[in-house]
C-alpha cells in the first residue's frame, strides 16, 4: 500500500531523526487527523488522500500504530499563522530531498510540516 503520511514539523524537530528519499522508515502512525487544518494548508483535495499523521508524542501509546515504508517524496510547506490559522495565500511549497524540522523562517513564513509519500507501508511488528 502507499500512502500519503502528514509529518509536524516540530515531530520532527523533536523526534530529532531527519528523513530522506529512499529511506525506509518506521514512524508511529495515527489515523486521527486535524482534517480542518491540513485543509487550510494543503486544501480539500489534497487533504482527502492524506490518510495518516506520523506521531511520535501522541497522549496515548494506544493511539498510534507503528508501520513502515520508503519515502518516495518529500513536500516542505511554509505559511504565515495569525491567530491559529494559516494566513490566505502565504502557503508555499517545495520538494525536497531530506527533512529535519529545521528549515530557517523567512520573511516571516515558517516551516509547518512535510507531505511525505510513503510506499509498500505495512504495520510493523509489535515489538513489546
């Protein structure tokens, strides 16, 4: 299965494990989405096939279920927030080879999150 995965910047920053293309991954997964925001961000029809969020600092272990995959792209978004939105038309986006939460701020546009593509995405193991 592939899928499209959302990844917090700050997940990343503080999971303090960057990602590239072609890494093989194993990330925990939550199904529980912000679908009100991811749409603001990326849009209705985008945020429809985003079907899971990596989560390292979810409440409740129970809540996400580890899987694995291979990155096979990488979209960084930027925008602008005011009062916990994302401003109209500040989003902008870039393909990238490598994500590690720390994309510098410019002109007061800030790194939000990643739009990964995940491919042969299976639910790991249990390893407890």
């Amino acid at each position: 299965m592939d899928a499209l995965v959302w990844v917090d910047q700050y997940q990343v920053q503080s999971f303090g494990e960057p990602f590239a293309l072609g890494q093989h991954v194993t990330w925990p997964i939550t199904t529980q989405l912000n679908v009100a925001a991811l749409t603001e961000l990326v849009g209705a029809v985008t945020a429809a096939r985003i079907s899971m969020a990596a989560d390292w600092h979810a409440g409740r272990p129970e809540d996400t279920v580890s899987h694995t995959g291979t990155i096979a792209g990488i979209e960084l978004f930027r925008c602008r927030h005011a009062r916990g939105h994302v401003v109209p038309n500040t989003v902008e986006t870039h393909l990238v080879d490598r994500a590690d939460g720390w994309e510098p701020e410019k002109d007061g546009v800030h790194n939000v999150g990643y739009l990964v593509t995940l491919t042969n995405v299976v639910q790991a193991l249990d390893k407890r």
